[in-house]
C-alpha cells in the first residue's frame, strides 16, 4: 500500500441549469452563456489523496469503493491541462474515494458535482504542498471545474452563478463561471427542486456525445442566439421577481434542449413515457390551483420540480398522492437551492 503523502475532503452539490447550456468549442468553451441554481442535498463527496511515486496506475478511482477505472480517463485528461500550473502533479500518483448522495448517470449533473469536488480538492492540495493560498480560490476552481465537466464550473458556487460571455452580465467568462449575488427578487432565494426519478438508470447517449452533436446541428446558430436572449430576458425575471415569467422562460428552455435532442443526427430521446405525464400533471395542477410550480429537465429522463418555499406543503401532497406513481420504486428527492461546497476534513 503506496505511503498517503496528503489528502483532503470536499462535499461539492450538484445544480440545475434554467438557460441550459448545450453546445460547445475548442476546450471546454460554451456555446452559449448558461444559469443554474446549485442544489444542496444533491452532491458529491470526494476524498483525493496524493500518493508517493512509484509503481501502479497514475490515478485510482473508487466510486463508493468499486474500483471504477472507466472513469479515470476524464481526471488524467482534466490533471493534464492543469499541471502547467500545479507543477507537482507531475511526481505523484493520485487515488480518488468518491460517493454521491443520488443515482449516477441518471441526468441530474453527477459530473457537475463530481467535476467540481475534484478540482476543490486540487486547490486545496496545491495549497497544502505549495505552502501559497490561492486569492481567487473558488474561481479557480471553477476553472478546473470547467476542463472536466463545463457545468461543473457552476456548482462551486452557492445560490444562482452563471457561465459564459454575456453582454449584459458584467463580469462573465468563458473560463469560469461566477455567483449572480444581487437583482434577485425573495421569493427565489429558497426555490425547491424536487426530483422525481423516473428512472434511476444511466443514459443512453451521455452528454459528451449530446454536446458534440450539436457541432453539426441545423438549428444550433438560432438555439445560441435564443439562449443568450433568453439569459438577458432571465436576469430581468429574477430582479422583478415575475414568477409567471419565470415559469414560461424555464419550461420552454428545458423543451428545447431535448427538442435538440430529437433534431440531432442521429436523433435521440432520453424522455420516457412517464416524464411526459408528469409533465401533463404538472400543467394540469398549475391550472386548477393557480399555483407556480414548473418543471425543467436536465440531459436525462427525470423532472425537476421547481417551486416556491411557501406553497411547500401543499406540492408534497400533491407529489404524495399522485406524482410518485410515475416515479421508479416512488423515489423522488426532495432538494432546493444550497449554499454551495464545503470542505469536510484535511
């Protein structure tokens, strides 16, 4: 057993785009400027630890302790483009213990949570073995977030961030995505998501071969335009707090990402029957009840069922009585928006 020369733990949460981000160029550079809420009980929590140099695999991954050698090609890929900067990558050896508080795979972020988790604890190593602290910390993380996973770059941050140039956000990137801390109206800062998992297996196509196919897509120009307009028409929604906006902006932006989906060549459709009657219950409640609840989805079958903190009880027992019944085994999770990563032990 290889000498553990250091070691950290980070807890990073996954989020939930509502411009969703699909597309992209060169290494990791958006198509299109994106925003999400970050998640609080969706999250993954990863152990890193440096080894001594020596015999054996560069790196070693343990996805609740399943030695999982499928998934270290993406953190060689991701250690590589970030060695020019932490130059001591180059003389160790790595082995990652890596746990996620929901199903892998199965369309809600896990490589965003993932992603992110790592490249904190990179960070934080660097700051250990270094003996330098980094004065922009999390934006670098974000920044290696992005090399692994690009909506990654956005769960190192708590409530709303977005990613991507964008006129009319001041301080956007490409590189790194950045906390939307002001213009958000009250009855935004504590949004639920409740995910109900329609099916708790893993894609079909991943999201890798969804963004690559959007290279070629006929409608991919006028999918990025309508992005970036509805970002600029978001940022107004969240000042004013215009919850019937919102509820139409979001809606439409989850539609046509799959719609995208089933446009690509090849064609594809990760929905199942039963997202779509959610769906139709959801619209269904709204209109009889006069209440704001709204769905998006992320690349993946299962809803994300976003509403306002005051009308809480009242959805759970509509999700109680008639939703769960077209969620796997009736699992759903009950999540909202979180306060971002944390580091849980040297």
């Amino acid at each position: 057993m290889s000498e553990i020369l250091f070691s950290t733990t980070w807890q990073s949460p996954s989020n939930i785009a509502l411009v969703k981000y699909w597309g992209k160029y060169g290494v990791q550079m958006p198509s299109n400027a994106s925003l999400s809420f970050t998640l609080s009980e969706c999250r993954t929590e990863t152990r890193l630890e440096v080894l001594e140099a020596g015999d054996g695999p560069r790196v070693e991954l343990f996805l609740d302790g399943e030695n999982k050698p499928s998934f270290t090609p993406k953190i060689e890929k991701l250690l590589d483009l970030v060695k020019d900067d932490l130059e001591w990558i180059e003389d160790h050896r790595f082995r990652i213990h890596t746990h996620n508080t929901f199903p892998h795979s199965s369309g809600i972020a896990s490589s965003a949570s993932g992603m992110s988790a790592f490249a904190l604890c990179l960070c934080d190593l660097h700051q250990q073995i270094d003996g330098t602290q980094f004065n922009d910390f999390f934006r670098r993380a974000s920044r290696y977030s992005r090399l692994g996973s690009g909506s990654a770059c956005r769960s190192v941050y708590g409530g709303m961030a977005y990613w991507g140039k964008h006129e009319d956000f001041p301080h956007s990137s490409q590189e790194y995505a950045v906390p939307l801390k002001d213009g958000i109206h009250e009855v935004f800062h504590d949004f639920q998501d409740t995910i109900l998992l329609v099916d708790r297996g893993s894609k079909d196509v991943s999201s890798t071969i969804g963004h690559d196919l959007m290279l070629h897509h006929p409608f991919a120009q006028q999918r990025f335009e309508v992005a970036n307009q509805n970002m600029s028409r978001l940022k107004e929604i969240l000042a004013s707090g215009d919850v019937d906006a919102f509820v139409s902006l979001v809606e439409r932006e989850a539609l046509m990402l799959h719609g995208l989906m089933m446009s690509s060549l090849p064609y594809y459709i990760l929905m199942k029957p039963n997202t779509l009657k959610i769906i139709e219950k959801i619209w269904e409640f709204r209109k009889q009840n006069g209440l704001p609840v709204l769905f998006t989805l992320d690349a993946g079958a299962n809803v994300h069922l976003l509403y306002p903190a005051s009308i809480t009880h009242r959805v759970e027992e509509w999700i109680k009585a008639e939703l769960s019944a077209f969620c796997e085994n009736n699992t759903y999770i009950c999540d909202h928006v979180g306060k971002g990563p944390s580091r849980l032990s040297k």
